[in-house]
C-alpha cells in the first residue's frame, strides 16, 4: 500500500494572500448626475445668464472630486446633450431634468452655442487629458446623427466647427470620416452636415485652413464620398456648393484636381524625356494634355519647366559648375519647341520668367546661369522684349530680385541700346 509522501513546508512563516486590483464598474449615470448638480447650482447661480452660469460650473468642476479622467465621454456628452448618449432616437438627453444648460438646449446660432465651446476650452486647458474623450463624443454624436431633428443637426455642426476653429484638439480625421458611413450619405443627412460645417468654419477661418483641416481628416480627395452614389459627378458637386454659397469650395476643389492632373502630366512628360523621347511625341503628350484635362497654360508653365530641368544629368558630382550650365543650355535647345507653343502671350512669358528665376534662385548650381537662359528664349522668340523690361521694372519675383537685376543689368542694356538703334534708323529712313 502507497502512502502520499507530504511536501515539506517552512514552519512559523506566515503566508500572505497577494492583494488584487479590484476593478470598479464604470457607472456613467451617477457622474452624470452628479455632474448635473454642479450644473444646476450654476445656472441658479447664474441667475439666468449662460455665460455667468458657465462660470459657476467651471468653478464647481474645479472643487469636485469626479472622475474625469475615466468619464471624459460622459462629461462631454452632458455638455452637448444635457444627459448620457443612447444607441437610439429615444436617448438623446435626459427630458425631465429641465437644465437646458448643453449645446442642444442652446440656440442655433454661433453666438449662442460659442459659450459652451470656451467652456469646453477652458475645463481642457486644466485637464488636457479631456481631449480624447471630446474626440470620442464628437465621433458618437455624428454617428448617430440621423437621429437628432433638423435643429439639432445644425447645432452639432455649428459647434464641431467651432471646436476645430478654436482648436480644442480632437483629430479632424477620427471625427469627419464618422460622416461616411452609406446609410447617412444615401439619405443626405452627411452632405447637410459638412454644408452646415463648411459655412460655419469659413466664417471665421479662410479657405486655406478648411483645406488644411479636409487634407488632415483624409478628406480632400474624398469630396464626391458626400453625395449619393448616382450624383457623384464633379457638375452635381459644382452646382451643388455654389447654390449652397460655397463658391469658395468649388474653386478649392477645381485646384485640387487641376494639381493633381498637372502631377499627372509632370510625370508623364518627364519620364518621356528622360527616356530620351521624341521632341514632337512630347509636345503631343503636352498638348493633348492640357485639352483633356482643361489645364491652364499659366499652371503648365512651370510643369514644363522642372520637367526639363529634373531631367538634366547631374549625377557625377564630380562634374564642374561649367559642365552643369552646359548640359542645362543643351536640353533647353532640345526642348525649346515646348515653350514656342505653349507660350503665347506677354502674361505667360512673364509667368515662365518668374518660375525660371524662383527655379535659379533654389538651385545655386545655376544661379548665374538666368541671364543666359533668358537670351536663350528671346532669341527664341519665346520671351519678348517688352516682357523682360516689364520683368526688371515691376514684374520680378522678389526671391533673390536684385541678384538676377543685377545679372540681367548688361543683358538689358544691350535690348534698350538696340531699340534705340532701331528708332533712329527708323528716323532717318
């Protein structure tokens, strides 16, 4: 018969049970209502005055002892909404708490909703960390947007422009792309939304900082995603956003795609000259180009000119300034009958000596290389006299302007002493 052999053991050692982590349930509803006691203390405080009322809560935030941290969402979601978000219609704020001290609650103007945004301001300049949890409200909200009224659609966006106008934080591309999902695009609930937000941004910020905020949220080459499937053309887009005023839309997106088939035709041309193709394939590919695609001539100039340019040998470094200027003049030769057709009239000749200079100016390797650059496409007929006195008088770029004057000084000597020759010639016949 087997006996079990006890193991041995220390005697008089007391063994200790190793403490756990107790976890805490979330329990959103009694920060939200305690957070509602601060609110409602305030607004009576406030003696019915949004601003002062907003004061108070600061003020009643900051001798709390809430959780912030682990309820950011549920603070931000108060303050839009008066109560906790749901997951459908019928959770979109507590009704019988008779606050009315959130966004929804507020007015649909910018004045009257641009309170609560300071106010978000400044809980998050004391408590940083709140940003995540604004960007996750911001997300939630316009995820369930179709299930707010027709009001409180415009106060979310009038107020998630405002958040970004102000820079509160939260990343515009966790928050825009919330819009497209296919059932809020069909029912055109997502294009009302960034029409609303588009008008509110650009009354205080310019074009160029709503281009910004599209190119940052992944946006601005997903303009057309906004609208139902069988309108997705760039004529509806047109009509569309200049009927809604935003004609400033309409031409930040005719510049987005024009750039992008410049970039188009920028590659096409250079890897066709630096794979030694023909002069006369080249200028087809250009001109079909600009037909095609309705570029302008004034932005296909100085496509042209860095496509030449980028494809210049440079790649012994041991090769003189001289060596440079040479294979540089030589493959403008080559390439002249471009710019002989495409450069018309005095505005582009000034335009295509301008992008020459800025071009100089950046590469220091043919810095002095402008003013026989410059003779090279006047006796080319492709830069006219009177566009390059334009040019010195009024009409230069101001990067490096007195170095190229300067330059240029003999070479425009030489054009006035002939014209002057040329009058008195005149006269004596």
């Amino acid at each position: 018969m087997s006996t079990k052999e006890e193991k041995p053991s220390l005697g008089g050692v007391r063994i200790r049970q190793r403490k756990r982590n107790i976890n805490v349930p979330l329990d959103p509803a009694s920060f939200a209502e305690s957070l509602l006691d601060i609110f409602t203390a305030a607004k009576e405080a406030g003696d019915g005055n949004v601003d002062s009322a907003l004061e108070h809560a600061l003020a009643g935030i900051d001798q709390s002892d809430l959780d912030y941290n682990r309820y950011g969402e549920t603070f931000f979601e108060v303050v839009f909404t008066g109560w906790i978000l749901g997951t459908s219609s019928n959770d979109k704020g507590r009704e019988d708490d008779g606050l009315n001290l959130n966004i929804l609650a507020s007015g649909g103007t910018r004045e009257e909703i641009i309170p609560y945004v300071r106010f978000m301001q400044m809980i998050m300049r004391k408590k940083p960390f709140l940003v995540k949890g604004l960007e996750a409200t911001l997300c939630k909200l316009l995820r369930q947007l179709e299930f707010f009224d027709d009001a409180g659609k415009a106060k979310l966006a009038i107020s998630t422009a405002l958040v970004f106008n102000m820079k509160l934080g939260p990343l515009p591309e966790q928050v825009m792309q919330s819009l497209l999902d296919d059932a809020k695009v069909n029912k055109g609930t997502s294009l009302e939304f960034l029409t609303q937000f588009c008008k509110e941004f650009l009354s205080k910020d310019p074009i160029e900082e709503l281009d910004m905020l599209f190119k940052r949220a992944r946006l601005d080459n997903k303009m057309l995603a906004f609208f139902p499937q069988q309108k997705r053309s760039i004529d509806h887009f047109n009509t569309y956003f200049t009927e809604s005023g935003l004609v400033q839309l309409v031409e930040l997106n005719k510049k987005r795609f024009s750039d992008a088939n410049l970039n188009l035709l920028e590659n096409e041309l250079k890897t066709h000259i630096k794979e030694e193709g023909s002069v006369k394939e080249g200028l087809e590919i250009t001109t079909t180009k600009i037909e095609e695609l309705k570029l302008d001539v004034m932005d296909v100039l100085p496509v042209m000119w860095r496509s030449i340019m980028d494809s210049v040998q440079r790649s012994n470094k041991s090769s003189t300034q001289q060596q440079t200027h040479q294979a540089v003049i030589k493959l403008l030769r080559t390439w002249i009958k471009l710019f002989q057709t495409h450069c018309a009239t005095s505005r582009q000749e000034l335009k295509l000596m301008n992008t020459i200079q800025e071009y100089c100016y950046q590469d220091t390797a043919i810095l002095k290389l402008f003013p026989q650059i410059i003779k090279l496409f006047y006796d080319a007929d492709v830069i006219a006299e009177d566009t390059i006195l334009i040019w010195q008088k009024q009409g230069s770029s101001p990067k490096g302007r007195q170095v190229f004057l300067r330059d240029m000084e003999p070479f425009i000597k030489w054009l006035q002493e002939a014209s002057e020759e040329e009058e008195s010639s005149d006269d004596e016949e």
